[in-house]
C-alpha cells in the first residue's frame, strides 16, 4: 500500500508492465468479434432515450402478460402484431440485459484500474517533484524543478484571511 491519508484500505495496481502486443491483438480482436456478433445494435440520441419507456421489472411481467393474452386470442390482433415476434424480442432483451451486465462490471473494473494507476503515477509524480525542489541547488535540478512547478502554477496556497473573504 502507498503511504498517505485514509489510504490504508485503497487498492493498488498489481500490474506495473504495459500489455504486449499478442495481448493487445487479442483483446482488440475479440472486442471485433463481440462487435460483429452483435451488429444490429443501435445507437440512440440522448434526447430519443430519454422519450422511450423503459422496461422494469414491473414492465417485463406487463409484457409477459399481453403475449400471453395474445398468443390465446390471435384474432384479435392485427397482422402487425405477432406474438411470436414478441416473444423473440423479450427473449433478447433478457439476453442483452445480462450481457449489459457483464460488460457493465467489465468497463467499471476497467475504469477503476484506469483511475488508480493514473493516481499511483500522479503520486510519484510529485514525491519526484519534491524532490527536485529539495535537492535541486545541490545537483543542479532547478530547470527540472521549475518545469514541473508549471502544473501547479496559479495554485499556490490559499491565506486563511482569504479563505475566510470568500466565504463571507
């Protein structure tokens, strides 16, 4: 674990190597393959999501209801509507749901891995940077010191009779 506030039960990136290129190859090729096998996936605008009814729980057994109903009394049906159609439509939400699912938790560990390394690079980052300040006259890093100083540039510490200004 890294040194630091409230860090005692974070996580810590086990991998500190890139991925190889078989890798890499691999995992770009079998996100084709997912891609190919589910083409007839569609993209909405945020505006036609948001005016679409969502199917819940509550919704699903509405819908399990109505084909039900249908599937007894195709008469009352017009042509366009099959209840055979239906059923293949619930059973492929019901499998899209679940693979929403996976790759749902996939893309959040992947995220959360993202996040952290980049936090554990930051850290070194500026324990490298404190460094140099500490030891830049001495072995001649002032030019490197400066130049990281450019990140922090504009944040310098805050009074605390400013601090107060403010919140008055």
């Amino acid at each position: 674990m890294r040194a630091g506030k409230n860090k005692s039960h974070m996580a810590q990136t086990q991998r500190t190597e890139p991925l190889t290129e078989a890798q890499l190859d691999s995992i770009n090729g079998s996100l084709a393959t997912i891609d190919t096998q589910l083409e007839f996936l569609v993209g909405l605008a945020p505006d036609e999501r948001q005016r679409l009814a969502k199917m819940g729980q509550k919704t699903r057994a509405f819908v399990v209801d109505a084909i039900t109903v249908g599937t007894g009394n195709p008469g009352m049906l017009p042509r366009s509507l099959d209840p055979a159609n239906m059923r293949g439509k619930m059973a492929l939400t019901d499998q899209l749901r679940e693979l929403s699912a996976k790759v749902g938790q996939l893309a959040e560990r992947l995220d959360d891995t993202l996040t952290l390394a980049g936090s554990e690079m930051y850290e070194d980052a500026r324990l490298i940077y404190k460094l140099t300040k500490t030891k830049a006259t001495a072995d001649g890093l002032n030019s490197a010191s400066q130049g990281m100083a450019r990140r922090f540039a504009g944040q310098g510490k805050k009074s605390p009779v400013a601090s107060l200004q403010k919140a008055a």
